[in-house]
C-alpha cells in the first residue's frame, strides 16, 4: 500500500534551489522568482550566469518500483545466534529472524560490524526474502540531506521534482538502508530522526513542504563500522533503533570460522581447502594489534577469486590482502612481512597435508 502522494505540482517561490542540470551536467543554483499558475510556467535565474528562464513545471517520473527490488537471492550464512520463546518453547534464531521480527512491527534496525563482515548482504537477503524494493544510500561528508529526499532537475525547457531514496521508500513501500550513518551529515541526520519517528513522515521543504506519511512496508535500517566512525551518534538517534552486532571470525576453532569457510568457498568459487587457508589469514591478521582492522570476509572473497583466476595463494594474499589493508611505507614493513610470513608457512602446511582434513576427506580416505 503506497503511503500519501500529494497530487499539487508546487514549487517554493522566491527560494534559490539547488537543482541538477541534465543540460549542463552539473549542479546549479536556480533561484525561483515566479510562477504563472495558469500554464504551469517558471520564471527563473541561475544564479552563476545570471542567465533568466522560462521553463515548465512538469509533474515527477513515473516509478517502477520493481526495478528496485533484488531479483536473485543473494548468498548469506547467518552467524548469530538467539533465542526466543514461542508457544511456551525456547527456540534458537538468527540475526535474519530477528531482523524479520523488528520489520514486522517497524522497529528501525541498525546493523555494527567491521568492513565487509555482511552487513549490506544481510540486508539485501532480507529484501530479497521480503520481496521488498531496496534503496540505498552511503553517509559521508558529499552526501546532503537534498540527495535522500530529492530535489529539483532541469531538462530541456522542464523543471520537475525527482525524489531522493528515502523519499520513493517512504512514498511507496520498500526498505531504505543508509550504509555508515555514523559518517552522515548533520542535515542527513535530522532526517533520519524525522523517518525514524513514531509519526513515520517526512516533510519535502522543497517541495512547497510537501508531507510524505509513509506507506506501510516502509523500513529503515542503517549500519555502521565502529572501528571507523567520525562522530559518535548522538543517544537521541541511537536510541530509535534496536541494534545487532554483526562479526567475522576471529577463532579457527570457533563455528563463525566454519561458516566464513562456507561463505568464501562459495562466493569466491574455490575448493574448501583454499578457502580454509585464506579464512585462516583473515583471522591471523585480525588478532594483529598493529592493525586498526584485519581483513573482512569481503577481501578474502576477492581473494579468492584471485586464485581461481589462476594466481598461486601467496600471489593472491600479496595483492588481495596484504596491499589491501597495509600500505607500501616503512611503517607498515614488518606487518607486511609477518603477514607474508604467516601466508607461506599455512601455504606450506596445507600442501604437505600436515593439516587435518575434512571429515568427509577423512571417510573417504578410509574407505
């Protein structure tokens, strides 16, 4: 169900906006010095030419709102594990059903963890299980409050309004995810505690103050890497979400460590044993005080397909890992070397079998 679509076509008058110019390319600012309410027609200056316009006043694109929904499910291994009561039973559930469970009451989820341990996939999973349209936004100091609500583009002789992300999640149901929103704005925030609120609308200022109630299916879920974060959120905002931390494995005797074997094989197209080789570097330079943050199962993906690509496992960790998460500087030449050091020596252990195997290896061998 789509939440409250304004059927007014307005535009602030006397307000200077930042548009985009399809013409151009570029952003502009355009101030807005009349309307002729009778045909629709724009009188207009931009501001960095000087250069007066006329243009139309068009109504928005049509959306498909399928075009924003996953249509392959993506590959994830849940790695956590709760527990709730159902029917007077204790049952275990993952971070995938508690995620279920805060959608269907529209509690705003946010996701911690360092980068790449799964926290967009997760998200993505979700959206596919949900069948719900994903839009997605990244927090950083480019990102203005006008790029997730929207704003107005000039083409041609036309002016139209374009809604942002979170504004087509609001408007017409779908989940909004805001990736690093500890690295957002402080006007992209004051948004984000618009949407978050009980009240579930947001108000387009550019827009003739235009309020979007959201629709039904609207969700927010951001995430962030608190090893990275520029600013600490403020309570007021933390507090609007419930929270899950989310990890990779940082124990080769811990379960985490078997499914990132599960989950590296996989992704990266490679047998269990390079996969078990390269989740065993992940976790060495994890453990390694010198570095603020070890590898993610991300890297170890591209990793490994470096070596399906044919690349020997100690070309691969120099290229997929080492230069990844050191740099080429004095400082960092004796984790270079420990690292590299760690990757021959499990490189020489794998190939001489003097690690044991799999239990379906073993079974077989015994036969």
């Amino acid at each position: 169900m789509y939440g409250e679509i304004s059927e007014d076509i307005t535009i602030p008058v006397g307000e200077t906006l930042k548009i985009y110019d399809e013409n151009t390319g570029r952003a502009r600012d355009l101030k807005i010095e009349g309307i002729d309410n009778g045909s629709n027609e724009v009188h207009a200056k931009y501001l960095d030419t000087g250069e007066e316009v006329d243009l139309n006043l068009g109504a928005p694109d049509e959306i498909n709102i399928d075009d924003y929904k996953i249509t392959k499910e993506p590959y994830y291994l849940p790695v956590k594990e709760y527990h709730k009561v159902v029917d007077g039973n204790q049952v275990d559930v993952n971070e995938l059903d508690v995620l279920m469970d805060a959608y269907a009451v529209k509690k705003p989820m946010m996701l911690k963890g360092p980068t790449g341990c799964g926290k967009t996939r997760l998200i993505e999973h979700f959206c596919f299980k949900t069948d719900q349209p994903m839009f997605y936004a990244i927090g950083n100091e480019d990102l203005s409050s006008n790029d997730l609500i929207g704003r107005y583009i000039v083409k041609g002789d036309e002016i139209k309004w374009q809604d942002g992300p979170l504004t087509l999640a609001a408007r017409y149901g779908g989940v909004f995810y805001l990736d690093e929103i500890a690295e957002a704005r402080k006007d992209v925030l004051s948004k984000v505690n618009e949407a978050t609120d009980h009240q579930r609308k947001i108000t387009l200022e550019k827009k003739g103050g235009e309020i979007v109630h959201a629709a039904e299916d609207f969700y927010f879920v951001s995430a962030y890497n608190p090893g990275y974060q520029r600013a600490q959120l403020k309570p007021s905002l933390q507090q609007r979400f419930m929270a899950v931390d989310i990890d990779y494995a940082r124990d080769m005797k811990s379960p985490q460590a078997e499914l990132e074997t599960q989950i590296v094989a996989h992704e990266g197209n490679v047998a269990m044993k390079d996969s078990q080789m390269l989740v065993e570097i992940g976790v060495f330079t994890r453990k390694m005080k010198e570095l603020k943050e070890g590898a993610g199962t991300r890297t170890l993906i591209a990793t490994a397909e470096l070596m399906g690509q044919g690349y020997a496992f100690h070309d691969a960790c120099q290229m997929g890992i080492v230069s990844v998460i050191t740099e080429p500087l004095p400082d960092y030449s004796d984790v270079r070397e420990a690292i590299m050091r760690q990757v021959d020596v499990i490189d020489g252990q794998y190939n001489r079998g003097e690690v044991a195997q799999e239990p379906e290896a073993e079974a077989e061998a015994q036969q």
